[in-house]
C-alpha cells in the first residue's frame, strides 16, 4: 500500500471496506488516494461496507431545555440499528460541546441545575450507547472554548482542549489584553494537565459562535475575532496563530469548516446581483498559504459543512439540504425530532458525525471495565 500509482482503483476498493481510521491514514499516502476517498461515491460506499452512518447532530434549546436531533446526510441506513438519539445521557442540562467527527465521539458539559456543583464533562459515542463522565478539571475558570480528538485507534485515545477565561484581578499581570488557561485531558493518564496560559493577542478574542473547532491533521482550529486563526497542536502541547487570506482580513462573514481533510475558510460576497459563497483551504497543515478552491453558488441557505468534497450541507431555520455542488442539486434532509419547529428557535448548532458501531474503550486503559454508562468518581 505504500505505492498508491500502482494500482489506485483496487487500492480504493480495499479501502472501501475499511473503518475510517485505516481510510484516514491511507489519506496521508497520496494526493490522489485523499482526493478519491472524499468523493460523496466513495463514502457512500464505505458507509454501507462498513454499516457505518454520516450526519449532522442538530442541537436547539428552548427556554432551559437542550434537545437534539441527528440528520442523515448520505443516505445510508446500516443494518439493524436503531435512530440514533442521545436520551441514555444522565440526566441535566446536557449539551454537546465538542466532536470528533470522523470517529463519532462527542464531547457533552451536563450543567447541573443544583448550586455550587461543578457542570460534568461527558465523552460520549452515540451509535454503541456509551458514555463515561470524566474527572473535573483542575481550574473553575469559566470555560471558553472546548475541543475533541481521538488521537489513536489501537488502543483507543483521544485528548480534549479547555479553554477558560483568566479572571481580570490575575489577568492584568500580562501585558497582553486577554489570556486563557489551557487545560489538556488526555484519556490514556484519564486526568488533566494544565500547560502554560495562551495569550492572544491584542484586541483579539475567540469567535463566541465558533465554539465547534476545525481539526486537521492533529490541529484544532478557532476562528478569531480579528480573522486570525489560532491552532493548537495535540502532539507538542504547543498553540500559535496566523491570518485568513489577505483579502479576507476585514470580511465579518467568515466562518472556519473542513474540506478534503484541510481547514478552510468560507467567505460571501456578490457578483452581478448574485450572491457566491467562497471556500479557501490552507495549502499545507503546517503552513499558512491559503488556496481559492471552490465557488458555490449561493441557495439562500447558509453552509454548515461539507459531506464530500461534491456535497456541501446546507441550512437556515426552517431545515437542512444538501448541495451537490457538481450538477446544482439538492436534496432536503429529514429532521426527525418532536420537539423542532424551525420558527420558535433563534440559534441552532450542527456538528458533523460520522461512525461505525464497534464499541470502544472511552477510559483508555485495557483494565477490563465495561464503558457502557459509566460514572467516574471524583
């Protein structure tokens, strides 16, 4: 498999029947073999090899109320499964913070309507019903931003960034205007270690609506409100920032997603009367050279995420579609949840999901215990 100019179709057909991790290895081989294996035919196919589902996870709220819904978004239904819902979750005020979309685990903060108690955190894989609540973190900061990544497949890994806001009386001694505490909690030690404070810079913070960061080849992603981005890596422990295309710099409408495995920006703007959405994606992981890749042609719907690199996910509040951006189709995804009338909601979030249904080990250690609903005490 190391030489993928050998014979690409049966390495494609192999690659098919494959789990998502193996396919997100190959995809490291060759510029042709990632390009093919984010083709919506390819997909597709690997979904029903693999009994594996894509989709979107809808998240609203009413009044003090979280619901959610999960979409389909490729059409395939696997094999003796049930819709997948998240009713096994404790209950509380449960919401989704953070996913790992290519191995379908999501990260929940459960904030517990009961004073002076600290919100849970809850890592999650909806297709196999389990779930594990996790060991508080160190700090009591009031929590920024929250990422997920699932860092090794055999055995199973996955480490979640914190970020939380340093309060004003310490945060003065920076010179710089907003500083956060960085907290890392790595499954294999199954507790959190707090790194050195991440200083942004000047007048610059977080997105508040780009809560959902973009991974990338073991980079999370957040879009800043000054249109930088900033990355975090998981393997050094280390952060940095660099800018959006130059052009874009003082576009308000940018927002951050991933296409072909790269982050990518999307900007919007008008061209004789027509309204063009416009994706950029960084040429390399490492760098920070921008690409013009992809003009789509606007729907009146806003993207929320990009299926293939043919199929990008439409939405507003009055549902969800998905555009073939090849031939101008679309097609309307079905919402099936009781509780969604479009009209009575002000925001909504979608996080992408793409999962098989083999179980897992969410604590990270082979000591034997079963993950299914499991409670760790603190």
């Amino acid at each position: 498999m190391t030489s993928f100019d050998m014979n690409p179709d049966m390495i494609i057909e192999i690659l098919s029947h494959s789990p998502a991790s193996l396919v997100g290895k190959c995809r490291l081989l060759n510029k042709e073999c990632n390009k093919r294996t984010y083709d919506s035919s390819f997909l597709k196919l690997n979904l029903q090899r693999t009994n594996s589902v894509s989709g979107y996870f809808l998240e609203f709220s009413e009044r003090l109320r979280v619901h959610s819904a999960f979409v389909k978004d490729l059409g395939n239904v696997p094999r003796g499964s049930d819709e997948i819902s998240l009713d096994f979750l404790p209950p509380g005020r449960v919401s989704i913070k953070a996913c790992d979309a290519s191995h379908g685990v999501l990260l929940f903060v459960n904030d517990l309507p009961v004073k002076g108690r600290q919100p849970e955190y809850i890592v999650c894989k909806p297709t196999t019903k389990q779930y594990m609540i996790l060991p508080k973190p160190k700090t009591r900061y009031f929590t920024i931003a929250l990422g997920l990544m699932v860092i090794g497949s055999d055995p199973f890994r996955y480490k979640i960034l914190r970020l939380s806001q340093l309060p004003g009386n310490e945060n003065r001694r920076y010179n710089f205007s907003f500083t956060l505490v960085c907290e890392v909690f790595d499954s294999d030690s199954f507790a959190w270690k707090r790194l050195n404070n991440v200083e942004l810079p000047k007048e610059d913070l977080l997105v508040p609506r780009a809560a959902n960061p973009v991974a990338s080849y073991g980079f999370l992603h957040w879009l800043t409100t000054s249109n930088n981005v900033f990355r975090f890596c998981f393997k050094t422990n280390s952060w940095s920032f660099f800018p959006v295309p130059e052009n874009l710099a003082s576009d308000d409408s940018l927002k951050l997603t991933r296409y072909d495995g790269k982050v990518g920006v999307i900007s919007s703007r008008s061209k004789e009367g027509v309204d063009y959405q416009d994706l950029w994606v960084l040429e390399r992981s490492f760098g920070d050279s921008w690409v013009n890749v992809k003009e789509i042609k606007s729907i009146g719907l806003e993207p929320v995420g990009f299926s293939s690199n043919d199929v990008v996910t439409l939405a507003d509040l009055d549902g969800m579609c998905s555009y073939n951006m090849n031939n101008g189709k679309s097609q309307k995804l079905q919402i099936r949840a009781p509780k969604f009338f479009p009209s009575y909601y002000w925001t909504m979030s979608y996080f992408p999901f793409y999962s098989d249904y083999e179980r897992i080990e969410l604590n990270g250690r082979s000591n034997g215990l079963s993950t299914l609903s499991t409670r760790h005490k603190t």
